[in-house]
C-alpha cells in the first residue's frame, strides 16, 4: 500500500491542501482563455452539455487514476509507474507513461510561462488605462504589436518563470502549499467579482441563454470531440501533474471523493470564466464566436467603453494571472521531483536547473511569435501544417503526447495494475469500483483513442474519403 512508501519531498498537510493545489494545477489559461471562446464557436449550451458529460464520465476515472499511481508510488511520475509496474510483475517499459507526462509537462510550461507573461503585460496595460476609448482595430493592432516585441515578450516570461522557481524551490509546504492556500482563493474571489460586475453591466439573460440552453443543431461531430478533448485536457490530465500532486497525498484521503470535488471546481471556474466574460461580449455587440482573441482583443474593447473598466479589466487580467500561476508551479513540479530523487541535487538547486533550461526552450516560443527567420519551419505531421517551434510543441503535446499518455495510464492501471492494489487505493465501495473500473478499463481507451484520431486529423480523412 502506499503508507508503505514513503515521499523524499513531504505530503500536503489535509485533504484540502491537496484539493487547492490540484484544482489550482488544473485550474489555468485552458478555463478561462480557451473553454470560453471554443464554447463560442461550438454552439454555447449543447457544448457544455457534452463538456460536463465527457468529465464526468472520462475525466474523473483517469484523474482518480493518476492520483492512485502517484500516492501508491510516492515518487516522480516515470519512477512511480516503473515502481507499481514491478510490483504488478509487469514490464517496465510501462514506465513511459509517467515519462510520456513529464516531458509533456515540461515542452507545455516551456510555451505556457510566454502566455502566461501576455496576461501579466495586460495587467499593466490595463491598469495603466491604455484601453480606455481605444477604437476596435487599434486594440487588434496592440495585440499583434505586442506578441511580434522579442523583449517584451522574455522580459514578462522571465518573470512568471522566476516567480515559478521561487515558490517551488521553497518545498511542498512552504512553496506549493502556502502559494495555494492564497492564490486559489483569491482567484474564486475575483471570478465571482468579475461574473456579478460583468451580469450588471452585459447582458446576462443572453449570456445565461446562450451557455445553458442547448441547441443541439449547433453542435457538430467536430464540436462532440473538441468537447471531449478539452474536458481531457482541462483537468490537467496525462501531464504528470495529478501523479507528483498524487504522491504527496496522505494515505487516509479518499482519492475518490477528493478528485470528484477537485473536477466540480475545475468546472465551476471554467462555466463562471463564461459568466464573467459573455454578458460583457453580447452587452457591447462582440462575436462570442471570437477565437483565441477573445481574451486580449474583445474584453479590451468592452473594458474600455465601460463603468469602472479600468479597475475590473486589471483585475480580470490579475485573475488570468493566478490561473496561469497555479499551474506553472504544478507543470514545473514533476522534473525537479524527479532531479532531486535521480541526480543528487537539492531542491533549490533542481528547480533553478529546471527554470533555466525552460528559460532557454522558452526563447523558441518567443522567437516563434516574432516571426524570426530561424525559428520558422515548413513542415507536415501526420497531416498538420506546422510553421514555427511553438506550433511545433503545441502539437507535439496537445494532439500526440498527451492523448497518448493517457491512453497509456488507462491501460496501465485497469490492465496491468493488480486489482487487489487499485482496490487497496481507491478503498470505496463495491459498486463505486467497479464502475470506475468498467470506465478505465473501456470507456476511457476507446474515447481517447477518438480524440487522439480527430487530433491528428485521421477522422475528417476517413469522413472524406466517405462523402467521396
């Protein structure tokens, strides 16, 4: 059992430590940067709909699952596999899926701390009142200025990072712990803040519509698996982060319940992201429907025209910043764990090793948004344009790496881990395990591997070759 083992890096200190930390791991730019604005180009209320369905049934077995993985091996996500992996008299090959999760974390947060530093910049701008009367297309232009600046762009990334390396250099206590304990709750402050400013001032009736009534002839095949993969994606799953969280688990705390509760708030702070952000878009005449721009065009727009704009704009941008934070911290976490158990090194000594080299991947990213000549690519994987380094590792994780790895877990714990051990972790009931059992061991695989197929295109190839 997993009190047998013991974690070199401490345990969270209750139950609701490690809730705060994991919701905060999976809480971050995916809730409120992208489920609003993919929820806007796939129909609002019947996209949300399948979203919720796809968590509940896909995304809590495979979170219950990591958290086993980790708290049973109390170590670093590729070493507790190889660990449960002997223990099941299985192949250590198996450990490639702790592996598969630690260098997706690591490409993601070497991309994320870049995006992560935009919301930081709007902060400043925003407060500094720079929106206020701004006309649309100037917003538009300041946004591509900005993302095309190579100093600006390190200098706010560097920043994020260092912040990164401070906190968990500290340790799971005195870093990760006492950052959550704070940043978590002011981030469901602000949320609520921001929703009730954005209802008074928007067009809530229209928004609460447009999120909660579904209209399934908006909803394509195409927005059915974008819904599935995001809900995969959104709890921060196959990236090592709930395993290393997991492995700091008590063994007294009930994986089942904790990871139903940490999936409720994950969900909460993605639908009031919706709240806050679409009764100011339908208020002020913007297009749900936006894209990726929704966040640093739109809401710019409409905090510039409104009642206190200045003062809710920065602390909407604020809010972005602690989601993002959150879950640096969490990414970061899997490879200093596992420097400190294989190399030798201290702690601090680990995490500043790790935020350099992140640092210095980073500057592809960078380079990438500038449109440096070398950091421009002309490639084709598996039927995808790619034209720089960022394209490059955001489809390296998002549609190969982290599907893959999930696929991995799935298999690895509902048909390679014993089941007297899964029982021993999981210690529910009866008919609670064997429902998250039938799940892993079926549901699970088959859905992943169909979002791993749309991912990479092969289903629109196979459509279309049907409809020939």
């Amino acid at each position: 059992m997993s009190g047998t083992r013991q974690s070199v890096h401490g345990l969270w200190s209750s139950r609701l430590a490690f809730i705060l930390a994991a919701t905060g791991a999976a809480v971050g730019l995916g809730n409120i940067w992208k489920f609003p604005y993919i929820m806007g180009q796939n129909g609002g209320g019947a996209f949300v709909l399948v979203y919720l369905l796809c968590i509940l049934l896909i995304g809590i077995p495979v979170m219950m699952s990591e958290v086993l993985i980790g708290r049973r091996g109390r170590q670093s996500p590729g070493l507790s596999v190889k660990t449960l992996a002997l223990e099941a008299n299985g192949s250590t090959r198996w450990q490639l899926a702790g592996w598969s999760g630690l260098v997706a974390s690591y490409l993601i947060l070497s991309f994320y701390a870049v995006i992560a530093g935009w919301a930081l910049y709007y902060v400043f701008k925003t407060a500094s009142g720079d929106f206020v009367g701004m006309p649309a297309a100037e917003v538009g232009a300041e946004f591509g200025s900005f993302i095309s600046n190579p100093l600006l762009l390190i200098g706010f990334s560097t920043v994020i990072l260092a912040a990164t390396v401070y906190v968990v250099g500290r340790g799971v206590h005195k870093g990760l712990e006492q950052a959550v304990n704070y940043l978590m709750p002011a981030l469901f402050v602000l949320l609520l803040v921001m929703a009730l400013y954005s209802g008074f001032n928007g067009d809530f009736a229209q928004a609460a519509e447009f999120m909660f009534k579904p209209d399934f002839s908006k909803l394509t095949v195409n927005g059915v698996l974008l819904a599935l993969g995001h809900a995969f994606f959104s709890l921060s799953l196959a990236s090592g982060a709930m395993m290393i969280y997991g492995a700091y688990l008590p063994t007294n705390v009930s994986i089942g319940k904790t990871t139903i509760l940490i999936a409720l708030c994950d969900t909460a702070v993605a639908l009031l992201a919706g709240l806050a952000i679409f009764p100011l878009v339908f208020g002020y005449g913007l297009t749900p429907a936006e894209g990726p721009g929704l966040i640093f065009v739109t809401l710019p727009i409409a905090f510039g025209s409104m009642p206190f704009g200045t003062l809710f704009g920065t602390l909407f941008f604020v809010m972005l910043v602690f989601a993002a934070f959150t879950s640096t911290i969490a990414m970061i976490e899997s490879t200093v764990a596992w420097l400190v158990e294989t190399k030798g090194l201290k702690r601090y000594q680990a995490t500043i090793a790790t935020g350099l080299s992140l640092w210095l991947l980073g500057l592809l990213t960078v380079f990438s948004f500038a449109g440096a000549s070398w950091a421009s690519l002309d490639w084709t994987i598996l039927g995808k344009p790619i034209s720089n380094f960022f394209e490059l590792k955001d489809y390296l994780t998002s549609a190969i790496m982290l599907p893959v790895g999930g696929l991995f877990i799935a298999v690895f714990v509902g048909w390679v881990m014993t089941e007297k051990a899964t029982r021993e972790e999981l210690a529910t009931t009866p008919f609670a395990y064997q429902i998250w059992r039938l799940a892993i061991r079926w549901l699970t695989p088959v859905a992943v591997i169909i979002v791993f197929l749309n991912l990479i295109g092969l289903l629109d190839w196979f459509r279309s070759l049907t409809n020939q």
